[in-house]
C-alpha cells in the first residue's frame, strides 16, 4: 500500500491479491494433526495458552497469511482464511481464537501503517516472531465495545500517556504488540476512538486473570494499560472517524473469522456424533432396532438436523467471503457479516448440544470424549461483543434503512 493511502474495502485501489502458491493446506492439516490436536485436551483440562500451536504456525508462516505480498505476506483470499480458521477450530477452538484476533489486529496495521510504523511493527509479525491482539472491550461497556471511557493525553514530550481497563482480551499477557483503543486525544466523545499500538515490552501493562467456561486457553482476560508511548504509536485518532476507520478495517475479518471458528467446533461435533452412532452397540437388542445405534430413527433424526444447519452456516459463511473478494463496500457486507455471526454461533452451540444428546451420557463425562468441550466453547459465541441480541437489533434498524453500522 502507498504509504499514507487509507485502504477500503469499497476502495478501487484496493489492493488485489495475487495468486497464492505458498498457502498449502496439506501442511496445515499436518501441523494440525501433530501438533494442535494433540494438545487441545491439555489445553482445555490445565487451562493453558497454546503456545505450542501458535509457535507451529507462526514458524509454517501462519502469522502472515492475510498481509499483502508487496509486504511480505500470503495475501490468502478470505475463503481461504475461513478454510484455515475452521480447520484449526475445529481440532482447538481456543488455538483458532487466538489466532482470529491476530488476524484482526493485523488488519488494523495493514490498513493504517506508514512506512516506519511498517517496518517497526508489521515487519516482525512478518517473520513469526510476533503475535498481536486487540485491547478494545471495557468492564463498563460490556459487548457494546465502541463506548469508551478509556483515555490517551498528549504530553509536552509528544508522547501519549494511556490510562485503559480492557475486559475480554483475547491473549492478554501472551501477545507481543496490542492494539489499545481508547477516546481519541483531547475528545470527550466516547464513539470518537484512537487506536494505538503497545508492545508487551512497554512499562505498565498489566494483565488480570482468565477463567472462562470455554475456551479456556485463549486467555480473554482483563488487561490495564497505565503506559507512556512514543508518538508512532498513534495509528488514528482525532480526525472524527476514528470508529469508522476501525470499523471498516477490522469487522469484517473480525466476524468471517469468528464465524469461521464456530464452523469449526460444529463441525467437530457433527463428525465426532457421526463416528459415535456408527461405532456405537449396546449389549443387547432391547429394541426392534437391533444393538446397532445407527439403526435408531432418533440416532438418524439427529444426525439429520446437525447436518442442515451445518450445511446452512457453512454456506453462509462461504457467500460472506465471496463478498468480501468482490470487494463489496462496507454498507454493503454489514448486514451480511452481522447475521453470519449470529447464525454461525447458534449453530455452533445447537450442533454440540445435539451431538451431546444423540452420543448419551458418556459425552457428559470431561475426558472421556471432546463433546462436552466442543459445548463450552460454543457458549461463548453468542456472547461474544456484539452479542446476538443486539446484533439481531442492529440488523432490523440497517435492513429498515434507520442509520448506518457506524451509528452503534
């Protein structure tokens, strides 16, 4: 990108992907299977971060799959990296998080970098040697995240002191560089953001603690930031767009992304419910149906009703990346990437539930199969900001024409 040119999905020097030779997904699933499978039950039973998984994809290349080849990076086409997300998602769902939000992060760079912001910041990320998250959500705002009270003074030196209480930071005291946004300087509008980059080097930091229900690996825990940072580090802030420019730099890939992970863990469930009722006999014939659990019209049912809505996410996913290849505008792919959101985290948890039910009690019992881990996981997906409730709301009022999604 020309240093200093905003880059938008609606804008016709977007720049276009070239075609891809290094993204092979033959490796992947071989990194998947040797590495990010194996130790998905460790990081769920001892609630650890991945760190072993991230490192194999960041050393494959992984870490840079969406950054431009004038760059450096893959450039992957965004069905391509829903394809990749699913994967890993669906073998750990806490590894594929964190790795969506290293991918958003790294849109925001892409996107609003200069050339020595590039170098400094995007070139290590280039070279697997940094993995990024963002620091956006607020205790006080809940999944209404572009409500800040979050604060950034511009000091004699020039440089900004940012005093920020971030909730639900996904990698939080793992990641090497934050996106932290806060009210952009000298504003007292609580929608006006800035958006600045911290490394996890910089002196007042602190990271609080992560027990969630699910994904228990992703860390998504609180993170204060009571730091003094230079000048560069300022990406926006302070021209009076600053929740547009983080809107169309990063909601798009932000919910392909997470849609992308539901996919996964349904489709986790979907194959592990299939191989149980295929495998399943019981002891005797205790019904006309004979040992064989597959030969049960509810077993039969069941698989039938995961298989629909699996079908009916995935291909609503899968049109949402073809919109973004298309380059549609940003009000055009708003309503598309807010239901696929939705729809995708309540098949995700619909999916997992059934497979519960069409397996039995066994899938009940932590340990014995990933069922009951493919459910927790699944609840977070509703709840994740935006919510489904107000997502659904927010649809109603852009398909009724009553403002735009820049208007939360």
């Amino acid at each position: 990108m020309v240093p200093g040119m905003k880059r938008s999905y609606s804008q016709e020097g977007y720049i276009q992907a070239t075609p891809n030779t290094q993204l092979d997904f033959t490796a992947l699933q071989r990194l998947i299977d040797e590495v990010i499978e194996p130790s998905a039950s460790i990081v769920d039973q001892n609630k650890l971060f991945p760190k072993e998984g991230l490192k194999a994809l960041a050393e494959a290349g992984f870490f840079k799959l969406t950054i431009p080849t004038v760059y450096g990076g893959w450039d992957a086409k965004p069905t391509d990296v829903s394809r990749a997300i699913a994967m890993i998602a669906k073998a750990c769902a806490s590894t594929a998080m964190v790795y969506v939000m290293h991918l958003t992060t790294v849109n925001s760079l892409i996107f609003y970098c200069n050339e020595r912001q590039r170098e400094k910041y995007l070139q290590p990320v280039v070279d697997g040697k940094w993995l990024a998250t963002e620091a956006i959500s607020e205790p006080g705002s809940g999944s209404q995240w572009w409500s800040l009270i979050s604060t950034a003074e511009r000091l004699d030196s020039g440089q900004y002191h940012i005093c920020a209480k971030k909730s639900f930071c996904t990698s939080a005291g793992f990641a090497d560089l934050y996106t932290v946004s806060t009210v952009a300087p000298n504003s007292g509008d609580h929608k006006e953001h800035a958006l600045f980059i911290v490394t996890a080097d910089t002196p007042g930091i602190r990271p609080g603690e992560w027990n969630g229900v699910g994904l228990v690996g992703n860390m998504s825990g609180t993170i204060d930031f009571d730091c003094i940072i230079d000048p560069d580090c300022l990406l926006f802030g302070g021209s009076g767009d600053g929740l547009r420019l983080y809107n169309e730099a990063n909601q798009p890939i932000y919910h392909l992304g997470v849609a992308s992970v539901y996919i996964g863990i349904a489709r986790a469930a979907y194959e592990k419910a299939v191989e149980r009722v295929r495998t399943r006999r019981y002891s005797r014939d205790a019904t006309v149906y004979s040992k064989n659990l597959s030969n049960y019209p509810a077993a039969q049912r069941h698989i039938g009703s995961m298989a629909i809505r699996l079908l009916q996410a995935e291909s609503l996913v899968n049109d949402f990346a073809r919109s973004m290849e298309n380059k549609e505008s940003f009000h055009d792919l708003a309503i598309k990437m807010t239901a696929v959101k939705v729809a995708t985290a309540e098949a995700a948890f619909a999916v997992a539930h059934e497979a519960m039910l069409t397996s039995g009690g066994s899938s009940y019992i932590k340990g014995l199969m990933p069922l009951e881990r493919y459910l927790r996981d699944a609840l977070a997906a509703s709840l994740m900001g935006p919510n489904d409730d107000f997502c659904k709301e927010l649809i109603g009022r852009l398909a009724l024409g009553l403002g735009t999604y820049h208007d939360l």
